[in-house]
C-alpha cells in the first residue's frame, strides 16, 4: 500500500523563525513529489520535485528531494504569519502515474 | 479562465437522500479528481477519470457514483447519503503533458445528517 508520511503533524513557531517539514514517502514507481499550501480553501501548488539533491525556490520557501532515502523537506526561512497553513506533500506512483497519495499534513501556526 | 469550479459550495443532506457535485474546468484536461477530506485524514482519492467517457476507482470509492460525459464536466454522485459522508470535497484536473500538477476547486462542505 502507498504510503505518504508527514511530520510534525502541527507545529508553532514566532515569526522570525526557520522552519523544517518533512515527508517521507513508499509508494510503487515513484514518479514524482508534490507540496502544496493549504490556507482554509483549496490546496495551492508549491513546488514539485523528480530528481534527487535538486532544490527549488521560491521566495523564502526552498524543497529538495532524496530518492534515496525517500524523503523530501520543505524550508521556509523568516517566518511570517502569512504562512500559517497546512502544508501538504503528496507523491505520484503506479504505472499510469495517475494518482497523488497524499499525507496528513503539517499545520503551521506562525505567532507574531 | 476560471480554472476549476464547484457547485455547490455547501449542502446540508438528509441520510437516505441524494445529490450530485459539479466539477467543471475550462483548462482542457484530460485528467479529473475527486477527493474528500476530513479532520487529521488528509485528502483521500474518491474516483478519477483520465478521459472522458472514462472513470476509475480511487482509494475510498465505496458510496459514490461518478460519470465523465464531457471532458469539462466530472460528476460525483450520492445516491443514499450516510453520516460518514460528511466531509470536504475538492475536485482537481491536470494536463497530460507537462507539469504534472494537480489544479484543485475551492471545495464543496456537505454536512449529512
């Protein structure tokens, strides 16, 4: 069975602060990993990874993945209460690449 | 270009009643998504369709019916709403080349009483 593992599931921080979530992941023909932020409504696309040690940025949020370990983390420096969310990772597999297994979630509280 | 929309946003059902939820993009996927999500669970994949005219189970299928008749269009459907049905339920398409992302609906709330 897929599975998408997430940790801390919440987590409170000031602002200010550098923030780490991480994911780990066993799914079958992995593919691909996925972050997404989700602020009450829809889920909004962070960033997506496929290959090992490649990190992406945007902004002060930053994710890499290890395919060795099968993990992904996602970075977030100066912390604002902007990002105060829930933070979802979630992987491709199968042969279809069809469909994303996703995690719990890691709700980040972010206090001025 | 107004992405993925739902209708309604949110529905207050009787146990034993019926509905259906609208999902429709205008992105021309070919990839459509249903999922629910509740308190601590996450998103879980309801049904999926990679075309129209197409459907496929996902990983909580039991209780819903969905129907794929136009490409925009992915239908979810209740036929005997129970308790355990209430949730928060997004829909989401994708491309089939490119970035493989995931685009979802603000959400429809349904509450089963």
């Amino acid at each position: 069975e897929d599975k998408v593992v997430q940790s801390p599931l919440s987590l409170v921080v000031h602002e200010g602060d550098t923030v780490t979530l991480n994911c780990s992941y066993e799914v079958t023909n992995f593919r691909s990993l996925l972050w997404y932020k989700q602020e009450k409504k829809a889920p909004t696309f962070l960033f997506m990874l496929t290959s090992s040690g490649i990190e992406k940025k945007s902004g002060r949020l930053s994710s890499i993945l290890d395919k060795k370990e099968l993990f992904s983390i996602l970075n977030i420096t100066a912390t604002q209460t902007g990002d105060s969310a829930v933070y979802l990772c979630a992987a491709y597999s199968g042969a279809g690449s069809y469909q994303l297994t996703f995690g719990k979630g890691t709700k980040l509280s972010v206090i001025p | 270009n107004a992405g993925v929309t739902q209708t309604p946003k949110f529905r207050v059902l009787k146990t034993g009643q019926s509905m259906t939820l609208l999902c429709a993009q205008d992105m021309n996927h070919e990839y459509m998504y249903w999922y629910r999500q509740d308190p601590g669970m996450g998103l879980r994949l309801i049904h999926y369709s990679v075309g129209e005219g197409t459907t496929a189970k996902g990983e909580v299928p039991d209780g819903y019916n969905v129907s794929r008749l136009k490409k925009q269009n992915f239908l979810l459907g209740l036929e005997s709403a129970a308790p355990s049905q209430t949730s928060v339920y997004f829909c989401a398409s994708r491309d089939t080349t490119g970035a493989e992302t995931q685009y979802f609906g603000p959400g429809t709330r349904l509450l089963v009483l």
